[in-house]
C-alpha cells in the first residue's frame, strides 16, 4: 500500500544540512552513509518532550537527515496535526498519517510505512510498536519510556501546564 507523503513546505535554508567535505589531509573519504532516515511518532513521544524533539530534529535535518512523523493519527486529522505540529515548532520533511480505513493494527501501519519508506530509526512511545518494528523490518526501534511532563518542556511555546493534569490530558489540551 502506498502512504501518501506530504512536505512542510520549509524555505530551502532550514533544509539544507552541511556539505561533505575531506577532513584536512585525507582524500578520497567517503561516508559509509551519507544521510539517514528517522521516524518519530507525536502523541506520547514528541507531544511529551517537544524542546527536546526540536532540538534533536533541529540536529538531525540540520545535518542532512530526513525526517517523517509517522502518526497513527487518521488522516482525517491532518489539518489539525500540521497546526499542532507548528505550533510546538517541529519541522519535518514529511507527515504520514494512518489512512481512515485501515483495516489492520497500529502497529501493522507502522511496520508498513517504515518497510515502504526505507525508515533506518523510529523513535515511538508504544512498546507493541516498537517490537513489531525491530522483529518485522530491518529499522532500528527506539522507545521512549514514560517520563514526567516538565514545564520547561512547553515554555515559550504557548501552551501552560498543570502539574496535576496527566500527560493524556496534556496532549489533548496541545491539540485545541
């Protein structure tokens, strides 16, 4: 099946990583692999640290990385996502939302579009979608472990949190 792939559209400034250069003195140097591509999940990965997400895929684009969000989200929720999406101040390459009637589970679409996009590292909050990744494709899988809301994670980026509220509510609050 393939998913539809749609581009932030970022001025080429922000996309452009640094170019290969020879280190002084060796020639003929040549990576083992130019760039990579990573895919990381929104709702209990990105959504629960996004400074830290926008620094590392600050780090990872700016050095020529690739850079999909892949979201069970339904594409239903597109709209929506891109604004939330904006609003933490995460850039990307591509957004890949589950199509409204797939008929399989989350992790079966994860699988896929990892599988269908060559994805080297996901980084994804669900367990079940971490090992069915590492099992299914040849995708490195990272699982981001539960870890308290901190404030500073949202400060600057318009959105205010309680420290009673659990990171569920939290994510649905970002999302309004």
């Amino acid at each position: 099946m393939a998913f539809p792939e749609y581009e932030f559209p970022w001025p080429d400034e922000f996309m452009k990583g640094p170019q290969w250069r020879d280190e002084p003195g060796v020639t003929g140097k040549t990576p083992v692999r130019s760039f990579l591509r990573f895919g990381i999940d929104i709702d209990g990965t990105i959504s629960r640290a996004p400074k830290h997400f926008q620094r590392l895929i600050n780090a990872l684009m700016d050095a020529g990385n690739t850079v999909y969000i892949i979201t069970a989200r339904d594409a239903g929720r597109r709209e929506e996502t891109e604004e939330l999406l904006a609003s933490l101040r995460i850039r990307y390459h591509y957004l890949i939302m589950k199509p409204i009637e797939w008929p399989y589970t989350i992790p079966d679409f994860k699988v896929e579009v990892i599988l269908e996009k060559d994805i080297h590292m996901l980084i994804d909050d669900e367990e079940e979608n971490c090992w069915a990744v590492e099992l299914r494709t040849p995708c490195l899988a990272v699982h981001m472990l539960p870890a308290p809301i901190v404030s500073e994670e949202f400060e600057g980026l318009g959105h205010h949190v309680w420290a009673e509220e659990t990171w569920e509510q939290q994510a649905k609050d970002l999302t309004q």
